[in-house]
C-alpha cells in the first residue's frame, strides 16, 4: 500500500516542480509509480537494505522513481507529444 502512495506522491511532486501540460500528469504518476515498483523490486532481488521502513526500501526505490522522472522529462522536452 505505502508503495502506491509513495509512487504517487513522487510523481504529483515532479509534476508541480517540471509539469507544464495536464498531459504531463498521468505521465508522471505513471513514470513515478512504475520507477518505485521496480526500484523496490531490485533492491528485493539484491538483498539490499538502505533505510528500510519495514518490507518497504524507501531509498532504493525513490531514487529509482527520480531516475526515471528524470529520464521521463527529458524525453518529453526531446520528443513533445504536442
């Protein structure tokens, strides 16, 4: 559950700091919430335990969810869609 809420949270984060379309807003949630699941499943995979909040690896996977905004953003002003 908290992993939902976090992706989320990162991603309306990201999008009041760098959004300027409402098109970017699912984007972003999605990026977000994509880059924290799979942060949180490698840091799963590697056994790596860098401030852990019980099963959660909070730091693994927001800085997976950033990685991946970042690299999403940069794909937006690169490729507009609009």
């Amino acid at each position: 559950m908290a992993c939902y809420f976090m992706g989320i949270i990162y991603g309306l984060l990201f999008y009041l700091w760098q959004g300027r379309t409402w098109l970017d807003l699912p984007i972003y949630l999605m990026v977000s919430f994509s880059g924290f699941l799979a942060g949180q499943l490698l840091a799963r995979l590697l056994g790596s335990n860098l401030f852990p909040i019980g099963l959660l690896h909070i730091a693994e996977a927001s800085v997976m969810s950033g990685l991946w905004l970042i690299i999403a953003r940069w794909l937006r002003v690169k490729y507009p869609l609009t």
